[in-house]
C-alpha cells in the first residue's frame, strides 16, 4: 500500500473535510463522538484511506485531549485538533457512497485493542 499523504494543518484538514457528501445509511451515522467500531463492523468495501493525521517525527504523540469549553473525549462537540490526542494518531478515511470523512486510529490498552472511529465536522477542527 502506499504511504499516505500527511495533513499538516488544520486548514488543509478542513478542507479535505469540507467536500461534498450526500445521505448515506452507512453504519457510520453512529460516529458523531468517538466511537468503537470492530474491524468486523467497518465498512471496509466502500472505505477509503485517504490522508493520515501522524507525525512520523515523533515517536510517541502526546496524550493530551484538547477541551477548552469542557467537552469531553466522547462529545459529539469535542473540537478536533490535530496537535492532540486522538487526533494526532488518526489516519483520514473516506466514504466513497456519500464522500463522509472519518477519523480512525487504535486505542490499545493492557489487555485489549479497541478501534475507533468519529466523522470529521469541518466546523470542530480547531488550531
């Protein structure tokens, strides 16, 4: 597979998340906040991984979340920022039905790997 293309900033997120889309039923209506989503349920057929959010620069990104009104990890409203946690281990999908962007990265903790997923809202990326 190829490498994927690095998002930099949040104006050329923005951008890639500000194209088109159009009325999907897809199962990824359920991803307005972060989300488990199996491998098993991913809509792999109609997915497209389309840009990456990692510095490969740096070896481990920080953990810290970016929640300056008091949202939280799981808020549907929680601003998007790629310098934070998760969005900063995040690879950029796209739906190739409706043109929906997704966020997608692995949690892993001490004895589990928990993929999530979030669509991307243009108006939620934040510097």
């Amino acid at each position: 597979m190829a490498e994927l293309p690095r998002i930099h900033t949040p104006e050329a997120l923005r951008a890639l998340a500000s194209g088109p889309t159009q009325a999907c039923q897809c199962s990824l209506q359920r991803c307005a906040g972060w989300e488990t989503f199996p491998d098993a349920d991913w809509p792999k057929a109609q997915m497209q991984a389309v840009a990456t959010l990692r510095d490969p620069d740096v070896l481990e990104p920080t953990f810290e979340e970016h929640h300056p009104n008091g949202t939280r990890y799981e808020s549907a409203d929680a601003p998007v920022s790629i310098a934070h946690f998760p969005t900063n281990r995040c690879d950029v999908h796209a739906c190739q039905r409706c043109g929906q962007h997704v966020l997608r990265y692995t949690e892993y903790g001490g004895y589990y790997v928990d993929p999530r997923a979030r669509r991307l809202n243009p108006d939620l990326i934040v510097p």
